[in-house]
C-alpha cells in the first residue's frame, strides 16, 4: 500500500480552529518546484519540475507548530515514533494548485545542509528516510478535487483526522482541484 492508513488518530476540530485562528500572512508561501532545483540529492526526474510547476499552479501554505501539545502519547504510539525533535505543520492550499510528484526528503525537518554546511547527498537522504517518517492528516472530510497522489496509488476519500503514512522514497504530491481550501496537518519525526 503507497499511502498505508493508521487510524483516525486527531481531533481534527481543534487543528481547524487553529489553523482557521492563524491569519493568511503569517503562513509561509511555498512552491517547492521553484526551490528545490538547485538541490543535488534530488532524483533526475524533478530537476525538471519548474518547467512545468511555478507560483501560478504550485503554491500551498505552511504554518509551523512550535508547541504542539494536543499530539499526545497515543498519538505517538500510533506512528511509532518519538515526540522530542518533531517537526507538525498546518498546511493548504487553494484550488488550482498541484504540488509536483516529489521524493521527500526532509530539509524542513533536518536542515537544509549537513551541520558541517555540507550539502545533503541522495545517500544521505536515503539513510534519513529510514529514520524518519511522515504522517499526512486531513483536517476535512475529503471533497471533490483534494487529492493525494503516488505513482500506482491516489487517495481521494477520508475523513477528518484519518492519518495515512507517506512511504519513505515514495513519489507522491498532492493536488487541488476542488472548490475550497484544502487543509492537513503534515507531521514528521524520528521512529522509535
């Protein structure tokens, strides 16, 4: 399975009333196809993303967590990872916007360099993925449009607060072509 599911595992109501608290400008604009070309550890085939994907179809929004009290131990037993180091964002994204089928790995979370400023290597970033996962976490019920994608898999109906696993060098994105905001919550942290 590309996307295996965990459970409902959050009280996706009162992630919503955060991330509907939060004003649009303090979420960070991202468009990871126009900031990450210049990466070397990324694969061949994203190298030529930009081409395709820019600020006018590829942009979502990200609200970094800094104390995020209502993951509790239940919910770190369900991913099997620890709480200490972890990195949760409120994310969305407006209709007409595609994220590009990616690999992650994780610069967000362990730093966009090496701490000796070294550049991540694909070796290095294939070790992190091993000690590493992600958990995507619809704050909505699913709707028509919102779509989170593989190559041989693409999820398009959950509830709010299912939480599914993103494989560790699987390709995937996500897409918008809906009517409303999408919103989920995108955890990452250390496995046990």
């Amino acid at each position: 399975m590309y996307f295996p599911y965990i459970g409902n595992i959050i009280n996706a109501n009162s992630f919503m009333d955060i991330a509907i608290n939060i004003p649009d400008h303090d979420y960070i604009a991202r468009c990871s196809a126009l900031e990450d070309i210049t990466t070397k550890h990324k694969l061949g085939y994203e190298d030529k993303n930009y081409t395709y994907y820019n600020s006018h179809n590829s942009v979502y929004y990200e609200h970094k967590l800094d104390n995020c009290s209502l993951l509790d131990e239940n919910f770190f037993l369900n991913i099997q990872a620890k709480k200490e180091g972890l990195v949760a964002k409120i994310m969305w994204s407006n209709p007409g916007n595609t994220e590009p089928p990616h690999v992650d790995w994780f610069p967000s979370f362990v730093g966009s360099t090496k701490s000796d400023g070294s550049p991540w290597t694909q070796e290095d970033a294939e070790d992190n993925r091993k000690r590493i996962t992600r958990v995507w976490i619809p704050l909505l019920d699913s709707e028509i449009g919102h779509i989170l994608y593989g190559d041989a898999e693409a999820l398009t109906v959950w509830e709010a607060g299912d939480a599914f696993r993103i494989v560790p060098g699987s390709i995937h994105g996500f897409t918008n072509a809906g009517r409303n905001r999408r919103y989920v919550l995108v955890v990452t942290a250390w496995l046990k």
